[in-house]
C-alpha cells in the first residue's frame, strides 16, 4: 500500500477482549494518541481518549443506555459513532479502526503511527 492511498499499514495491540467488559471504557496511550477502547452491546470500539470539550481524558468514563459518559464534564456521546449526544454540538470523538482476532484487539495505524 503506497501512503497516498491512506489506508492504514500498520496494527498494534491494545488489549485482549477478555480486558474490557460490556459497558467498560479504557484509556491507553498509542505514541502521542490516548485512545479509548469499550465494549458497547457485544461490539468494540475505538475512539480518541480525550474529551473534545476541554481535551480531558476520558479515563473514568462509562458506557450507559448506549452513550459514552465523560466522567469530567458529563458530556454524552453516542457509543456507536461517537457523535455528540448532549450538549448539542458539532464536536464529537473520533472513531477509529479496531480489529478484533481472535482474543486480541488491534488498532489500525497510519505510516506515522497515528491511529485510522
């Protein structure tokens, strides 16, 4: 894959599946990136680990009624897209690729090492 495609080249192993329980949100470092990594209805999921609203992280987060609560400023956002539930903005956690294989979760990476 040549870097102009943009497709991701590179993976790295957050955790196993067994290490996040439904509705259970943990934070990890990848390089520079936090990313967060929950189980929401049987499905996993990345984002960005920090709160779009003051940049805070968003360990202590939980996953409820299908949100992902920041434990700072309770800001909720949707725990399948990552879209912004309350307050109504436009600002929203970014979503990121994550493999599940086998009892492993992997997070896809660019050539810069800066997670997809």
């Amino acid at each position: 894959m040549s870097k102009s495609e943009g497709s991701p080249i590179i993976r790295t192993r957050l955790c196993g599946t067994s290490d996040i329980l439904d509705g259970q949100l943990r934070v990890t470092d990848v390089g520079h990136n936090a990313v967060a990594v929950y189980r929401h209805d049987g499905e996993y999921y990345a984002v960005e680990g920090t709160c779009p609203h003051r940049g805070l992280r968003l360990e202590g987060s939980i996953v409820e009624q299908g949100t992902v609560i920041c434990p700072s400023h309770f800001w909720r956002f949707d725990a399948a897209s990552g879209q912004n539930v309350w307050p109504k903005t436009s600002q929203c956690l970014r979503r990121y690729s994550l493999i599940a294989e086998g009892d492993s979760l992997f997070l896809q990476l660019d050539r810069d090492g800066k997670p997809v």
